[in-house]
C-alpha cells in the first residue's frame, strides 16, 4: 500500500522547515539543508508494518517540562513487535501480524459534541496544519511493561482549539476505527470489548501540554501497529489511554464510559493514572519491566507516580482520592 495519495509531494520551496510534511523524495533532495532542523534519517522502506515517511519535525528540548527525558530509547523494533491493539487480537505479536490489513489512507478524523464548529479533518489538513514536535515519552502499560519512545505529534490541545470546545464540554470522549473487515481482532473478540475501542480524558487533562496527538514516531509516520494514522499519548496514564487510530473525538458535558471501564470496571478505573500506591487487583504496579526486557534480563526498575511526570500533572488532581478514581 502506498502512502502517495495521503503525502502529495510538494516543491521544497512550499514547506516551512517546522510544520511541513516531507515526501521521501523531497527529503532526499532536502536533507542536507534540512538536517540541521531536526528531520530524521529514513532507513527503512515505506510500509505499513514499520511505518516509515519520514517527517519534519522540532526536535525535543531537554527541559523540565517533561517533553524529552535522557533515558535509553527503546529500540524501534521492540515498540514495532510487541503491542497491544486489541482490534487485531490479544497477543502482542498480534498487531505487528495483522495492522497492515488496515488501510489509513484516506483518513479523517470527526470532532463533534460540545464544539462552536463541529466538523471534520483530513489527515493531509492535520500534517499540513500543525507544526509537528518531538516529544521523547516513557509509556507504561497497565500489564507493567514501559518503554521509552520518541513520537512525533502535536499537542491534542491545538487540534481541540480550531473545533472551539463551548463552556458546557467537560470531558473528551475518543474513538477508533471499527471496521471488521479490516480488524480481525473484532471478529474473533465478540463480547469481551465493546467496539469501537472508546477512551476518555477530563478537558483539562486533554488541555494539558503532555497530552500528544501522535502521527510518528522515531522521525516516521506510525507503522499501522502502533495506531497509524493518528493516535493519542498521554505519557502519565496506563499506556490504554493511549488510543490508537482515532476516528472521532467528541466534546461532552459528563464523564464518557470507557472500553476498559465496561469490561471490568473494578480493574480500569476513568483515570487511569500510573500510581504504584495502587495495585492492580490481580497484580502489584509497584515496578515494571522496560523493553527490551527478556527472562534472563527482565530490566526491572520501580514504578514512579504519574509515570515519572508528578511535577507536570500532580496539580490536575489535587482534590482528589486517587485510591478511590484509580
Ligand atoms: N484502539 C486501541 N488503542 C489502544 C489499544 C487497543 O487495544 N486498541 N491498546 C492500548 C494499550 S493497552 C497500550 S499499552 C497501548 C500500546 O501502545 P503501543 O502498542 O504503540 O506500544 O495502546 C493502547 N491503545
Ligand atoms: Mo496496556
């Protein structure tokens, strides 16, 4: 499947250096001068199991704002090969087997609810129109594995901003793709989730500057296993928050019921917070394996609260229980 008709290629001369989406062969030409702003090498071909148009992008900053951290990045291949995306079985070697089978191009994303301008995006609008960045994120899964990842994205709240959320939108209810012929999780996985595969975040949390819309990662377009076209991150919540090939985002007034929620809501709470003072009913989340992680070398290392980011979100829960609104 070719990504052509998603990424027309456009005469260098058209492209601002930070917001620009790059064709292969335009990058080619460009990347010399181009270099110096921070476009990543592109090594692997262009396909749907490994993602791979490169993109132009800023590069993350070492700041305190938890937009980059020093720790080891975790090799590309591990976050390719070992995922969770339900919609195409439950084995981590699933989606990498089967995400191709899921075409991203064409692609649009339907923002509606509590909103002054409801409306739909492209996804050719959404790469020409938000200068992409860099954000090196730890994500930890509820299952107490993380990884360290570099996504390309932008901040979900600049999305949110062009689609004018009214005063009475309180919470943000996101969707996936739910196509059975292309997802053959959906077939197999009758009863357990309800699809499509729904996520929600409070409007303040979906505001706040860590909250990502992905579209890359390490300096490329998403391979279909990790959420292509588009996915969200939220780097201090159990990675099933992150959900992956949104479809739609809704404004609303109350707090929406999430997949994970309707499947066992004594085991997924709404908030979703790493917190390793609260365990899992069936497992400890006091540490976590990071990828690479094998039986002899389980790399295990403590789980810190909020994933590590308290001093950037600490302050959105302050008059909250959060053994309670686990
Ligand atoms: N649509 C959808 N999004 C999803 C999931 C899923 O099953 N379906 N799994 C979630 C879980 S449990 C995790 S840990 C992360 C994993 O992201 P990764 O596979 O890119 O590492 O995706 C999240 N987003
Ligand atoms: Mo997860």
């Amino acid at each position: 499947m070719s990504n052509k008709r998603l990424f027309p290629p456009v005469a260098s001369s058209e492209i601002t250096p930070e917001s620009a989406y790059l064709s292969r062969r335009t990058f080619m030409r460009a990347s010399a001068a181009l270099l110096t702003t921070g476009i990543a090498a592109d090594s692997g071909s262009a396909s749907p199991r490994t993602g791979g148009e490169a993109l132009n992008y800023q590069r993350a900053s070492p700041s305190a704002n938890g937009f980059h951290t020093a720790e080891d990045q975790t090799p590309q291949d591990d976050v390719a090969a070992y995922c969770n995306f339900y919609e195409f079985g439950t084995e981590k070697s699933d989606p990498a087997s089967y995400a191709h089978e899921m075409s991203v191009d064409p692609w649009s994303i339907e923002v509606d609810g509590e909103v002054s301008r409801p409306g739909k995006l492209h996804l050719e609008d959404i790469m020409s129109g938000f200068d992409l960045e860099e954000r090196i994120y730890r994500l930890r899964c509820v299952e107490a594995w993380s990884m360290v990842v570099p996504w390309v994205g932008f901040p979900l709240a600049k999305l949110l901003a062009r689609f004018e959320p009214t005063t009475r939108a309180r919470y943000v209810e996101f969707s996936t793709l739910y196509d059975s012929q292309q997802m053959r999780g959906t077939r197999s996985l009758t009863g357990l989730i309800e699809w499509p595969y729904r996520e929600g975040l409070r409007l303040d949390e979906a505001l706040h500057p860590l909250t990502l819309l992905s579209v890359g990662m390490y300096g490329k377009t998403l391979p279909n296993q990790n959420g292509a076209p588009i996915r969200l991150v939220v780097p201090w919540k159990y990675g099933f928050k992150s959900i992956k090939s949104i479809v739609k985002i809704r404004l609303v007034e109350k707090q929406p019921v999430t997949s994970w929620e309707l499947f066992a809501p004594s085991e997924y709470g709404f908030y979703s917070n790493v917190n390793p003072e609260v365990d899992h009913p069936r497992w400890s989340q006091k540490s976590e394996r990071r990828l690479p992680s094998t039986l002899f070398r389980p790399n295990r290392i403590e789980t810190k609260k909020f994933n590590g980011y308290e001093e950037q979100v600490a302050s959105l829960y302050t008059s909250m229980d959060l053994k309670k609104q686990y």
